[in-house]
C-alpha cells in the first residue's frame, strides 16, 4: 500500500493548450507546448526579503523564501481569475483585482479579507500601485481610466481619464509631498497627474513602443523609463524633458536604478547614476546613465524561455527578483548579483522525473520546457539546468546515483554529474539521430554506455569516455562529446521506450508498430520479436530477479514475456485507456504501471491481481520512477504534479498486528471485569472497542444478576454522553433481532425514564435512531400482545374445561 506527497512544483499563472502528435493511438503524445497566457505573470517580495507573493490562477500564494513552501493562499468570493496585486510599503496591506471587477483588502497574515468593494473600472484591472505612505492606491483599467483610492478611509479620491486603449503601467512619485501619479497606455506615453490639481500636468512622448517599467532616483527629480522599443530614457521632473536616450539593443521588460553607491562587482565605479535592465536577451545588465554604456553583463547562456519578463529591487533586503519566460523565479544578492534561490514557478506537462543521489535525496524533472529541475526533496530547493534547445522528453539515471543523462527534442543527448553539495553541471553531450530522441536507458551494471532510441526509428549506443568518470576532471573544462558507437534500425515506426538488461547484455526496445525486440550487446544483433499487442508500445521493462520483460501498450494491457521462448506469460488488464509507463518493484514480485487515465495501479504477478488503485493525478501520468530501496515511488503528469509515494505496507501490517494484541488485551481485562462483577468498567470499555455484540453480552450478564433492574440503571445513567450516544447506536441493531429486543428495550426504557426529551434530542443521531427503533419496536409489541391474547385464551379454556368435582361414593352398609 502506498501513502502520497504532493510536492509544491507547480504555480500556475495561465492554461496550456495541447495538441497530440499524429499518428498516436490512445492518448496525447508528449512534448508539445503551445501556452495561450492570459496575462502577465505577477511577483512580488516584502521588504523584508522573507516572503514571496505569486498569482496562481484565482489565487495569491505567499511562499517562505527560506523554505520554499506555500504558507497561505488567498483567494477571493468570486472565484475569478486575479488580474492584478500590490503590496504596501509597510507589508500591512494586500489589494486583488478579479475580473470580476472587485477589489479585495487583505490582512494577509491572517488570510482574511478587512475590505471587498467595486473597481468601478468597466473593464478588469491592468495594474495597481500604492503610494509610499501606504494610504493611497491606484488602479489602472483596461478601460483606459485611472483610479485613485483612499484605503484608510475607504472611498474614491480621483478618477483621470484621457489615455487610449489599456493602462498597463501606474506608479507613485516617492516624495508623498509632491502629490504626482504616472501612468502609461498602449500609446507608448507616459502622463503624469496632479493628484491636488486632479489634472495632467504633462505627456511624455519619447517611447515608440509599450512602456514596460518606471523607476525615481533618490531625490525624485529624475526617472527612468523602459519599453519593448529596445532604449531606456533619463527624465528630468522639474523640465519634463527627456534628458538621455539610451539604446539597450534588446526589448526591455523592467528597468531598476541602483543605489547611487560603488559596487564594483556590478562594474559601478563611480557614483552617479546606473540602471539595471531585463529583457530578451535573458541577461542582466548594468548601464551607465551619463555614458549609455553597459559596465556590467551577467555571465549566463541564453536560450528559449531565458527571457526575463521581471525584474524587481527590494533594497531594504539587498535582494533581486527575477522572472523568465519560463516562469522560473530567480533571487540574486543585489550588490553582487550573486545567485542566492531559484523557483520554478510552473512545471507544465511533466514528461518524465527520476530520483537522484546514492541515497535518493533528489529528484530530477523534464517537463514540457528546454530546462531541467533538480529538487532537494528534505528542503525542496530548486535548481534549474540549461543547456538543451529543445523540450526535454526522457530522463534515466546510472547507477551510483551521480550521473544522469537526458534527451530531448533537439535530437541531442546531454549528461549530468551532480556532486556531493548537490550541484548539477552538464559533464557531456552528443548528437547524431535525424529527429526528436524520445527514450533513454543507461547500462545497469557499471557506468559504461547508454542507449537511446528516436522517431528516426534507430536505437543508438553511446559508450561514455573514461576522462568522464574521473573525479579530478575539471569542472569549467566544458562537456565532453559522445559518439555512437553503434546505430541499428529497430523498428518500422516510432521508438517510444528502451531498456538495457540488469546484465548489461540485452537490450530491449518498443515502438509504435505494436511489437517488442529483444537484442543482444553491444553489437545489437536481433534476438527475437514479441507480437501479441494490439496497439503501439509506450514502454519495456526487465524484471531484476527472472527473466522476464513486461510491456505497456495504448491498448489498455500490460504483458509479461518469456525472454528464452518469446511468448506471453500473463496479460494484466484494468487501465480503461493507455499504459504508459511500468516498473517492477517488491524484488519482482509485483508492477507498479501508469497511465493516461491519470491512475497508478499495483498488481501483484503471481494471481495477475491489481491490489491498489491510486487516484491522484487528473491527467497522462507519464513519469514514473522506484527508490533503489523499494520504499518509494514518483509519479509526474500532464497536470503538472510530482507526486512522492511510499510504501506504508510494513507500517499498516505493524498496526493492524498492534490493533489484534490491544483487542486482546481488552478481551481478556473485560472477562476479568465481568467475572468480578465490576459492570460499570465493564460496559463503558466494551463501548470503547466498538463491538456491538459485546456490549450485548455485558448488558446480559447484568441482566441475568438477581437485582437486574437496579443495576442496569445504575450503571447506564453513570455512563458519559458519548457512551450513552453509541449504546443508543447498538439499541438500533439489537432492536432488529426479536433475540436481542428485549436488552434494547431494557435500555432504551432506563433512557427514556431518566433523561429529560431536551437532552435526548441533545445526542448526535438521535433522530435517524428513532426513526430505525419505531417500526422494529411497533412490531415488537404487536407480537407480543398477540401473545398475551393467545395466553389470555388459553386460560380461559383451562378454566372452562375443568371437569366438576365427582359425587362421593355412597358408604356401604
């Protein structure tokens, strides 16, 4: 039997749509990635560093940053989607948007909502900002207009309109002083509004594209602007003039002034004013305003979802946020850069998931992304691994634990050493199959060679270099490149899944042409063919301990073949659509399968019995994995979870074994109470081991004692409430069996005598207990008058049929 844990991997912020490759028979196939977002991603940190505010959907997690859990989520009445939040300055307050056009006031420590009241906006809210006293709130629509909000005294201040199409952009003049609002349209402009004047005062025309980020120095005469039209411009307040015009030479989503301060790390050497920038290119850059120069380019490999769409200064705690497309949170110490906390903040469709280390204390996951995620399971620290182009399809792990190699889309393989701090590099790669390389296995017995096997409909051995498993190689001398030694085509369509003998010389491989091949290592001579199969294979498995390889196929079975003879042993049937995955655990003895129907199913081989159905996941379960020990599972799906499973089986045999012992012992302490005579102990530890027929038998022996009245009533009103309630519950049970209605009555009548109606109606189920005692009982009592009639009349007949008293004989004479 196996218990589950849900890891914290997934916060959602939009939906995926999901196309199936053709030519895939029962259920989607895996890798493709087509996102329809419905907004842009929100983030947020205290200023104390320690808490991160994420939208997920309809909700606001607010994740621990020390430990990565999710301490609370908020969410609204309405059940919609949040468009917008912000936090004050203070961290006292929190405000959501819906689209449901309302806006919510959140004590957020407590998780309650203090305030619920209309936008007034006619389209959602786009944007919000508070003012630095934590008083004021602005909103801005996708109604073009601005809105002003006292959040002390709960009313609308001001409402500016004028700005064209939706404003996506507002924010606060620092000086509270100076009364001044800034927004930014689909216009490309910014405007600035007088909050004592309720006017504009002036519109900033320099951008030709989108208006991403505003940002004050520290004496607010100057601001910096940020657009997608690849430049950065320097604003004199007091002119409204455009001092500097920077080109950036990428689309920039947010731009950060940096403390007028040295930092020589960040290339800052002097102490005029410098900006930091985050955009497509993937990298943070630090710029000098007076020069237009870049002093400082973060070291860091670009690639597809790197884009950073965030980009967030908490100066009070020194920290740095950063968003990529891929919506993975980065957290950088802010005078260095220095990377201190990765997140990831949406797994997609989880394609595969291993366990990794020498002792499993890590898990590896390849989802619908180019990146890997590498979690600490005791922590769940996050790391993510660059390096492949393309979406990740198939991970496998050698044996030691250390190494682990992967495949992908781009048709290239990668292997990765993670070391004993945890940290994963990248140690080698190759390429060499004509399209997407869907399956991977690694060599059982030593950490020799690898297979792998593609759409190209070939199967590959790759053999690892012996500089590679040396520990003294350098780790910045970059990845070694494989080479196939040997190249065989397998299969006539799709190669969905490999495996690789526990001896390391057979190899297995099953395709979408609904047949199995046996293979003999490392010349990869044909064996045999096993057929029975109606549909594609998703996947082949040896058994560890016999000869014996299992196969999952879209038509819902799971086989088990004879590897000396080629034939069919058993057939498991229970999935209502495709296996997609299998795995031999309990030494053999038993498989593990998943499937698109979202379920994992135990079967036990010997009786071809499913013995556990788990129902956790809502979509294709496509990874599945077993601990070295055999004490865990992971699961990973389509609905973007890893599930941690353990096997609980001697845990639960412990208990049940304890549970049979404490019956025992109570069995024989409530024989000794009987025989004592000790009936008040007696029925209230019968109630307490929740047998009926027990609590039956003490209520005879009370019975049958000479004062049986007197000491049931005794010992029934000394009962607790609780007691009284589930002698009630037992009442209805006896009262079916004319055997036994006559103890039910018994005590039915001490309750009705001594407790008052108010108190019976008090007991929880006393109305269902009614209504069962009335129909039971009524019947009871006619029986038992038809007896009395029946006993009245044969007295009556006994006394009508005595015979007269015959004359004496007369005395003779």
């Amino acid at each position: 039997m196996l218990s589950n844990t849900r890891l914290s991997l997934s916060t959602r912020a939009g939906r995926c749509r999901y196309q199936p490759r053709e030519g895939q028979s029962g259920g989607a196939g895996r890798g493709c990635r087509m996102l329809l977002w419905l907004r842009p991603l929100c983030h947020q940190l205290d200023q104390t560093g320690q808490h991160l505010f994420c939208v997920c959907g309809t909700r606001v997690n607010i994740l621990d940053v020390a430990s990565g859990t999710v301490l609370r989520s908020l969410e609204q009445e309405d059940q919609e989607d949040i468009t917008a939040f912000d936090l004050s300055p203070d961290d006292e307050v929190l405000v959501t948007a819906s689209r449901a056009l309302l806006l919510a006031q959140w004590a957020w420590r407590e998780g309650s909502v203090t305030r619920l009241w209309k936008a007034i906006h006619t389209a959602p809210v786009a944007t919000m900002a508070f003012d630095p006293t934590s008083t004021l709130l602005a909103t801005g629509g996708c109604d073009g207009a601005v809105r002003v909000w006292d959040i002390v005294r709960h009313y609308g201040t001001h409402h500016f309109r004028g700005s064209p199409g939706v404003v996506h952009l507002v924010a606060f003049h620092p000086d509270p002083a100076r009364l001044l609002l800034f927004s930014s349209a689909i216009d490309a402009t910014i405007r600035m509004w007088s909050l004592q004047d309720r006017s504009c005062l002036a519109v900033l025309t320099a951008h030709y594209s989108a208006v991403t980020s505003l940002t004050f120095s520290a004496d607010g005469h100057t601001m910096l602007s940020s657009g997608r039209d690849k430049i950065c411009i320097v604003w004199d307040l007091r002119s409204h003039q455009a001092l500097r015009t920077i080109p950036v030479f990428e689309s920039v989503e947010a731009a950060v002034l940096l403390p007028e301060e040295p930092a020589p790390k960040l290339g800052v050497k002097s102490s005029g004013l410098h900006f930091l920038t985050a955009g497509s290119q993937g990298t943070l850059r630090v710029w000098e305003a007076a020069s237009g120069q870049c002093v400082y380019t973060q070291q860091q490999l670009s690639g597809p979802g790197r884009e950073l769409t965030h980009c967030t200064l908490v100066r009070a705690a020194g920290l740095l946020l950063s968003v990529t497309a891929d919506h993975n949170l980065l957290l950088y110490e802010a005078h260095s850069l220095q990377l201190q906390k990765q997140f990831a903040g949406y797994s997609e469709e989880v394609l595969d998931v291993r366990f990794l280390g020498p002792e499993d204390s890590h898990i590896v996951v390849a989802s619908n992304s180019p990146c890997l995620k590498v979690f600490e399971l005791q922590t769940s620290a996050c790391q993510i691994l660059h390096g492949h182009t393309d979406i990740v399809l198939a991970l496998d792990v050698f044996r030691k634990g250390w190494l682990f190699a992967s495949c992908a889309k781009d048709q290239s393989i990668r292997i990765w050493r993670m070391n004993k701090a945890g940290k994963v590099t990248c140690v080698a790669q190759g390429s060499g199959h004509t399209h997407s390389v869907g399956t991977i296995c690694c060599s059982r017995l030593k950490e020799t060679f690898l297979v792998t096997g593609s759409q190209d409909c070939t199967v590959k051995l790759w053999p690892l270099p012996e500089a590679l498993l040396c520990k003294s190689t350098a780790p910045d001398s970059g990845p070694a490149l494989l080479q196939a030694q040997a190249t065989q085509r397998c299969h006539d369509k799709d190669i969905n899944s490999v495996a690789v003998a526990p001896n390391d010389k057979l190899l297995a491989t099953g395709s979408q042409d609904r047949t199995a091949k046996l293979w003999a290592l490392p010349q990869c001579q044909l064996l045999g063919i096993f057929s029975g199969h109606r549909r594609g294979l998703w996947c082949v498995q040896f058994s560890p301990m016999d000869q014996v390889l299992a196969t999952a196929s879209s038509d819902g079975t799971i086989k088990l073949w004879a590897l000396q003879d080629f034939s069919c042993l058993k057939t498991f049937e229970g999935h209502d659509a495709s296996v997609l995955k299998v795995a031999f655990v309990s030494r053999g003895t038993q498989l593990l399968s998943s499937g698109s129907d979202g379920l994992v199913k135990l079967w036990t081989i010997k009786n071809n019995e499913c013995v556990r159905t788990l129902d956790a996941h809502e979509d294709k379960v496509w990874g599945l994995h077993c601990s070295r020990l055999d004490d865990r599972a992971l699961t990973g799906a389509s609905d973007s979870c890893v599930i941690l499973w353990k096997d609980v089986t001697e845990a639960e045999q412990a208990e049940e074994q304890a549970k049979r012992e404490e019956q025992v012992v109570k069995q024989q302490e409530l024989d000794n109470l009987l025989q004592e005579k000790r009936y008040l102990r007696a029925l209230g530890l019968a109630i307490s081991l929740d047998r009926p027929h027990t609590v039956l038998t003490v209520i005879q022996a009370i019975r049958r004692d000479p004062e049986a009245c007197e000491k049931l009533e005794d010992t029934v009103l000394l009962l607790r409430q609780d007691q009284k309630e589930a002698l009630l519950r037992f009442c209805v049970t006896w009262n079916t069996n004319s055997r036994h209605c006559h103890e039910a009555q018994a005590v039915l009548g001490v309750l009705l005598r001594h407790e008052a109606p108010e108190e019976l109606l008090a007991y929880e189920g006393v109305r269902a207990s009614l209504e069962a005692l009335l129909p039971y009982t009524e019947r009871h009592f006619q029986r038992l008058s038809r007896t009395l009639q029946a006993a009245t009349f044969l007295d009556f007949l006994w006394h009508n049929m005595k015979l007269p008293t015959l004359p004496s004989a007369p005395s003779a004479l």
